[in-house]
C-alpha cells in the first residue's frame, strides 16, 4: 500500500502535495458544511488533522469513521492556519479499511496507567505508550550504535543454560518432562537424564558467563537480549522477563569498566534528547519524573566516584534516618543509593570494592582480601541503573570463591577453562534495559516500559 508517514509529512511536507495517508480514527467532529478528523499512525508524536467537506464521497463515509476506526485517505496537504500544527490534509478521497465497535476502551478522555496496563495489546495507540515505545526503539538502535562505533562485537548467547550465572537460584526452570508421569529413580527423584538436555535446564539471568568466553576470543563484546528471573516480586522496579546489555572487553581492568560505562550512559542520554524530542516533551508534560534539562545536564557532566567503605561513612556522617541501617558490610538500598546521588552529589555516582560477601563469586578480589573490584552505577531518581566488575582471572582464586558460594567446579569447567587456557584480566558490566527506559521515559512502573509485562500472575497478552 503505497503511503506516506505522519512523521515524514511532519518533517518535510510540501503545500499542495498530494499524498495518500493510512491510520487510525483519534476523534471526529463533524458540522454541517465540513468535519475534522484526528488520524494517528503511529510513526510520530503528532496526530493529522484532516478537513472533510459536505458533499463529497468522503463525507458520506463518516458514519463509519468511529474512533480506533483504520482508514485510508487520499488528498492535499496544506499548510495549516490553527494553532498548534503546521499541516492538514484536504481529504479528496477516504476508504475505511476497517471499522470500530462501540465498546473500544480508548476514547478520547484521559485513562489511568492502571487501566491501560490492563489493554496492553491496545495500549500502544494512546500518547503516551506510543512516545514511551518510539523511546525504547530508539534507544535500542542506540545501544548498537555505541558499541558498533567502538569496535565490539554483538554477540548472540544462549537463552536456555544449565548454570545460574548470578547465584541467586531464582530461575525458571525448562523441561520435556511429563508432569503427570515423570520418570522418576529408585530414590523417587526425578531421572533428569531422561529430559531433553539430560540435565536440569532454565532461562538464563544473564549472558555475562558465555561473553566472557567470546571476549577472550574476540576482544570486546556485548549482549543484548531477553533475561529472565523468576523472582516472586510485585514492585514497580522488576520484571520476570526483561533484556540486559552487557559488554565484556578483554584486557580490561575496573578502571576500564567504570569509564566505559559512564560513556555509554552520557551518549544515551545525549542521543536520545536528539532523536525523540517530542517524545520526551510530550512525557515530560504529563510525567513529573522526568526531565529533557535532566538528561541534558546527566549527559555533560562527569559522574562522581567514591568506594563503597567511602559511601558508607558518608551515609553515617548525614545524620539522615533511614529504613535500612547502615552498616559496612551491607548491600546498599535504594534509599542509601538515591541520597548519595540526590542529596550529596547531585548527579550520578559510580561505586566502587565493595565488600565480597555481598557480590558475586566471579569479580575479581581486591589485595585487601575483603573487597571485590565491583562497580555500580547509580543516578539521581532511581539508584542502581548499572552493575558491573572486573572479572576474576586468577584460577586458584576463582576455585576457592566457588567452593566458598557453594557451585562444584565440574558444573563450570569451561568457565574454568577460560583461566587455564590463556586467560587475561578482562571485565564487563550489566545494565536492565527496561530501568533505561523508564529513566528516560519517567515511568514510574516498569511494567510501563514494555510492550507485555511479565511477572507473578501476569502472562495475559
């Protein structure tokens, strides 16, 4: 169907051009000499208005022209005299391809985020959730533009493993097993070697562990794909399926990974201010959490860094009250990161040796025999929007932080092996896309930043 996008005409329309247009019925208002309506077709901010006049064909069709309603209009596009929009198009001819019941929940009038949570499938025609999805688009391309201009690779890994790459065990599980008849051994438990893989098999949390085996092949890398954590969690900051960058550069010390990190987020916030302005304006107006002048000022300024010991003792010395006491040792929680950022620097900060006991068994330990080359990335607002750490080169000492947590050294030989075998100081991090996006975006609710939330109980659409 040959047609023109909303947003092309927005961008470089010609009085007196005439032009086929394909969308969907925002509003109609008809009078007795002409009627008005509102077309979005997703590819812009910014709906078209289109004038019918009485008497022709067109106007004949308006009957069917209710909102949500798909149609096809041909016509003139002229430079507009009403406020607030620079082009209308003079309908000379207008197919309604499809037709819209009575009951469409989007009317116009204003719906709760509640509401529409509960239309996802219909959800991405309002505003808001098509200036949220324009967003993300375009901060997905972003990711592979940064990376592709700096010389990693994207690399593909595995969505089904057989090891859990953070140790937190709460992984959904995989299996060809009957429910029903399950083969089961003489102890009465299951005979895993009869299921597909022959082993116990689950959706992966991350791809840092098989990056790891490609960046000491490859140089630097990065991932960029579908995670999945099967945590029994309701709150507004976690999903059960969401997507992870994370790039691994070999070769590379925290000090690498820290830098890299705060590159990559200056450009997102740079870039995206470019290539969605409208969106942001529009986000910006109805969502109080967030801020273009916020993310222009995020993407000039240098991130303060400071150790964990250092961030703990400037938490003691606030005087301030919080829900979670803070002591060295601790892991740092939302409150803890967000006055670090909000009350006493003002702007992202990057910490970094935190204790050992609290991170994973694969970063690298510090001389100190206390504290793990470890980083965090927090920002004002939100926290924590990145995690990351020089990775553990030294296979002795790798060995003993496992046998430490717990995982058999058989369950991760090639992990192992990557030591043996012309191992090299490397590190990488991990940033949850979808806590990007509502940054950028100012949802308050993850669930709001992709198309169809997962989580406990939530698996409709």
């Amino acid at each position: 169907m040959n047609r023109t996008l909303i947003k092309e005409i927005l961008k470089s329309g010609q009085d007196g051009a005439e032009m086929t247009v394909c969308g969907w019925v925002r509003s109609k208002r008809v009078s007795k000499n002409f009627a008005f309506l509102v077309v979005n077709d997703g590819s812009a901010q910014t709906d078209l208005q289109m004038i019918v006049d009485a008497g022709t064909s067109a106007f004949e069709q308006l009957d069917d022209c209710a909102t949500g309603a798909a149609i096809k209009v041909q016509g003139l596009l002229k430079a507009s005299p009403g406020k607030g929009q620079a082009w209308e198009l003079q309908v000379r001819e207008l197919n309604v391809l499809a037709t819209c019941s009575d009951d469409y929940p989007l009317q116009k009038k204003g719906h709760s985020l509640e509401f529409l949570r509960e239309i996802a499938h219909l959800r991405p025609r309002s505003h808001t959730f098509g200036a949220v999805f324009r967003v993300r688009n375009q901060l997905s391309m972003l990711v592979h533009e940064f990376f592709q201009t700096r010389g990693f690779t994207w690399a593909h890994t595995p969505i089904l493993t057989g090891s859990d790459c953070e140790g937190a065990g709460e992984m959904f599980q995989v299996t060809c097993i009957d429910p029903v008849k399950p083969p089961l051994l003489k102890s009465g438990e299951l005979d895993w070697s009869q299921d597909f893989f022959g082993k116990p098999a689950h959706l992966t949390v991350s791809g840092q562990l098989n990056g790891e085996a490609l960046a000491l092949s490859m140089g630097d890398v990065y991932t960029f794909g579908p995670t999945f954590r099967a945590e029994n969690s309701n709150t507004t900051r976690h999903l059960a399926e969401f997507w992870m960058v994370e790039p691994e550069m070999a070769f590379a010390d925290l000090n690498d990974d820290a830098k890299l990190a705060e590159q990559f987020l200056r450009f997102m916030f740079s870039s995206i201010i470019e290539r969605c302005p409208d969106e942001l304006a529009f986000l910006e107006k109805h969502y109080k959490d967030t801020s273009i002048k916020q993310l222009e000022t995020l993407a000039t300024q240098p991130f303060a860094r400071i150790t964990y010991t250092e961030a703990v003792d400037e938490l003691k010395r606030s005087g301030a009250t919080f829900e979670f006491p803070v002591e060295w040792g601790i892991d740092l929680q939302t409150e803890h990161e967000r006055y670090l950022t909000d009350q006493v620097f003002k702007k992202p900060v990057i910490v970094t040796d935190y204790p050992k006991d609290i991170k994973a068994f694969y970063m690298r330990l510090n001389d100190d025999g206390k504290t793990v080359a470890a980083m965090d990335v927090l920002v004002p607002r939100i926290g924590e929007i990145i995690g990351g750490s020089q990775r553990e080169e030294r296979i002795d000492i790798l060995t003993e932080r496992m046998a430490a947590v717990g995982i058999p050294a058989e369950e991760l030989s090639w992990y192992l092996d990557l030591r043996r075998f012309g191992g090299a100081p490397h590190a990488g991090f991990g940033l949850g896309f979808e806590r990007l996006v509502q940054y950028v975006t100012g949802m308050a609710n993850i669930r709001d930043v992709i198309a169809f939330p997962r989580f406990p109980n939530g698996i409709k659409f």
